[in-house]
C-alpha cells in the first residue's frame, strides 16, 4: 500500500510547499485567481450565508487514494477529540445551519463518529457522511453502518470514480472496486438510493486523471445504466473537478502536468461557476477545530478571516468574514463549477 | 534532435487561423461548433465518430482532441477502442472491396 505524503516527508506534504507551487503563477504564465475574480466583481468574495458546517473528524483512512487532496491513509492519525466534536455541537446548536457534513479520511474511523451523528441527528441537523464504500467492508464492526446510516436518516455521499475496475483502482487502489460494488449492494438492500425510501444515495464522479468532468447529466446517465448491470440504484451523480493540492497536486508535478492541467482550468473560467462556489454557503472544521472556508483551504491550512477556532466560533463574524482565495481556487470555477455538492453552474 | 512535422503544441494554436483569413476562418469555427452540438445525435456520439474519424484521416491532432474530450464526458477504454475497430473495419473492407475490381480484371484477362 501506498504510504502517504507526509510519512514520505515530502515536500508536498506540507502546506507551504504546495503554496510555494501554486503561488508561483507567473513561471507557468496564468493570472492570479484573485485578478480573475475581481474582473467579475466578485472580490472581495464573501459568504451569501452558512447553510453547511462541513466536519474533518480525521485524517485516517482504510485507502491511499492517488488523488487524494487530504493526504489521508492508515499511516495518518489526527483524529478530531470528542471534546472538539462537542464544540461543534454547541457552536451550530442555535444556528440556521441544517447541514453537517463529516468527511475525513474514512469518517467512520473515528471512535467517536457514532455518537456524533447521534448527537447531531438529535439536534435535528441533516447530517451527510462522506463514505468511501469499502469501509464497510474492511473490518466486521463496519458491517452494520448500512443499519446505522439507516436509523439517523443519514445522507451518504460515496465517491465511485468511474464505472469501471480498471480505472477505479488505478485511481483507489487494487480491489476497490469489487468492495465499492459489494458495498453499494448493502446500502441498497436497506433501502439506500430505492424510490420512495427516502434513504439517499449520492456518488461523486471525479476524474482519473489529468482532465475536467464532463456533464454531470451525461454522466449520471452511464452510471445509471452502468450500475444497473450490478443492480445497483443510486440518486444522484456529482462530478467534481480535482484541486491541484496535496497527492493530485504532487501528481501532476511529478508528472509534468501541471502547467497544462492549470491552464485547463484557468480557460474554462466559467464566471456563472465562480458565483456558485461552495466556500460561499459552506464552513469547513479541521480534526483539531480550526475553521476554514473550505476544505481545500483546510488542507493547505489557510484559516478563515476570523476568529478561528471552533472555541471562539461567532457566526455574524464568519457570514462577514472575506474568503480567502489562492491558485487551487480555479478547479472550482472551471467548466460547471465544482463542489462537494457537484457543478454550481 | 527530434524533429517532426508534427508539433503537440500547434493544436494549441489552432485558433489562430482566423488571423490571416478572418471570414473564413470564423464561417469554419461557427460550422466546427453547430456541427458537434447535441442534435439528432447526442454530444457523446458525435465525439465517438470524431475518433473514428481521427483515425481514418490519421490525424494526431485530432486524435488528441477527442481522446480528452470523450475522457471528459466519461467514455470509457472498451467503447474508444470499438469507434477505432470501426475505422480499421471501413479501411480494411475498403482496400479488400477493390478485390472485386481485380477479380473482374483477372476474369476479364484470362481465357
């Protein structure tokens, strides 16, 4: 199994090193994002409210995916404290916030994560889990997560990259496919992603390699009838662009894609994407309560402009808050957009 | 040095043809972007012809072109590989339907 950037001590690992990349926008002739977005009168870029409090409960992972922009892997261990998941409680407890959404590495790690979504699900919050499928598989006391999931009406949201093995374990690692396949079965046999269930099912399609999605409709059309051939149902497709940080970013570098993969992005500037961008209704907590504009910033640890820890969490300063942009900004205003909720455009 | 006719980064440039015959160029790109899009055929099908195309008129550029762009619309390896199949199909049924001419010209020479 692949080991991740930071036990490899690479350069990239850290966020400085990817920023020193992504800063040096003039060696491979692109404008800086903030120009572009000022072009369009979007700068300063500013919150239009927060609707989604997006959680990193961990970095650890039972998966070393290549194009991971978290860096995560078993080798990883940040794991956010059940004091901190509290702090999150109490912060979003007497808010208009509807929407938690735990990502990780493999969010069903944490030793906490149960009582979590327990706990938010309580609150009456509409909590989504970022599942990477084979979890489920990976050890017996995972089995039951389609049951759990169940019972707390629990949105999951699955990456599936593509509807093939040969691409998907290039991209996830061998054998994840099969898995993935084996556990959408058992979502579905609980009614995940059935008419009339209420029990949503999302995939996320991005792609496996160097080069955008396409149309999410299109897409989402091959998949249904791709899955179908396994009897797997789904609800909906979001195709989502890859962000040059952390293991994609290394990716392309190494690769020597980068410059062609950049200037992709910056001429598919699609201004309607860049008024959609996820930063603007979304505030994204670190394992260790620092917040962040989105997860991507999290991950180059470029803190909001505010009080920023979960402790000192103030709501009327956030939704006044200016986002903070930088050169990966471009993946989300390419083409159709790209969120954790698919295109914006 | 290696050196060929063909430069990967031209097709970058491919736009700039329009500076040197403005009309032209524009009738031609304004044509290129009504013909590829959805119609009778669907987007994803007129990029899967453009392939077999490519290959018929043996065309780095636009093989490039349109390897990305079916990437980008998820088509998959099985389904490029079939659209070039279909091109090696026509060309190599096209060489050997002229068998027919030279089994008429055999018959008509010989006794």
């Amino acid at each position: 199994m692949l080991k991740s950037l930071k036990k490899q001590n690479h350069k990239l690992s850290s966020p400085e090193g990817q920023i020193e990349v992504l800063d040096d926008a003039e060696a491979i002739n692109i404008p800086a994002f903030k120009d572009k977005i000022s072009d369009i009168g979007l700068l300063p870029l500013k919150p239009t409210s927060i609707e989604i409090f997006q959680v990193n409960v961990g970095k650890m992972c039972n998966q070393v995916c290549a194009h991971c922009h978290v860096d995560a892997g078993p080798d990883r261990k940040e794991i956010m404290t059940q004091e901190t998941m509290q702090q999150c409680l109490d912060a979003i407890r007497d808010t208009d916030i509807k929407t938690v959404d735990l990502t990780g590495g493999a969010p069903e790690m944490n030793p906490s994560f149960r009582w979590f979504v327990e706990e938010l699900s309580a609150m009456g919050k509409q909590v989504i889990v970022r599942c990477n499928l084979t979890i489920i598989l990976a050890n017996p006391k995972y089995n039951d997560l389609p049951e759990f999931f169940k019972k707390h009406n629990v949105n999951v949201v699955s990456s599936l990259p593509y509807f093939t093995a040969k691409r998907t374990d290039a991209q996830r690692g061998d054998g994840v496919f099969d898995k993935s396949i084996k556990a959408l079965q058992m979502l579905n046999a609980v009614g995940y992603g059935k008419k009339g269930t209420g029990l949503k099912l999302d995939l996320v399609y991005n792609p496996a390699g160097a080069f955008l999605p396409g149309d999410q409709g299109t897409l989402l059309d091959q998949f249904t009838k791709k899955l179908l051939e396994y009897d797997i149902e789904f609800n909906e497709l979001f195709a989502i662009t890859n962000l040059p940080v952390s293991r994609f970013l290394e990716y392309l570098v190494k690769t020597e894609k980068y410059e062609d993969y950049m200037n992709e992005l910056v001429n598919a500037f699609n201004p309607m994407a860049a008024q959609g961008v996820m930063c603007r209704n979304t505030l994204s907590v670190s394992w260790d309560g620092y917040l962040y504009d989105c997860d991507f910033n999290q991950m180059l640890e470029l803190k909001v402009n505010a009080p920023s820890h979960i402790q000192e969490f103030d709501i009327d300063a956030l939704t006044k808050r200016e986002i903070i942009l930088n050169q990966h900004c471009y993946g989300c205003t390419a083409g159709a957009g790209s969120s954790c909720g698919g295109t914006t455009a | 040095m290696k050196e060929t006719y063909y430069n990967k980064e031209d097709l970058k440039k491919f736009g700039q043809i329009t500076e040197w015959q403005k009309e032209l160029g524009d009738k031609f790109f304004d044509y290129y972007g009504s013909v590829f899009k959805e119609g009778a055929l669907t987007e994803r099908e007129k990029s899967l012809i453009a392939l077999a195309v490519s290959h018929a008129v043996q065309c780095p550029y636009c093989i490039e072109a349109y390897t990305s762009d079916l990437l980008k619309k998820g088509v998959d390896e099985e389904q490029m590989m079939e659209a070039v199949h279909v091109t090696a199909a026509i060309k190599s049924g096209a060489a050997l339907v002229h068998g027919v001419q030279m089994m008429n010209q055999v018959n008509d020479k010989l006794m």
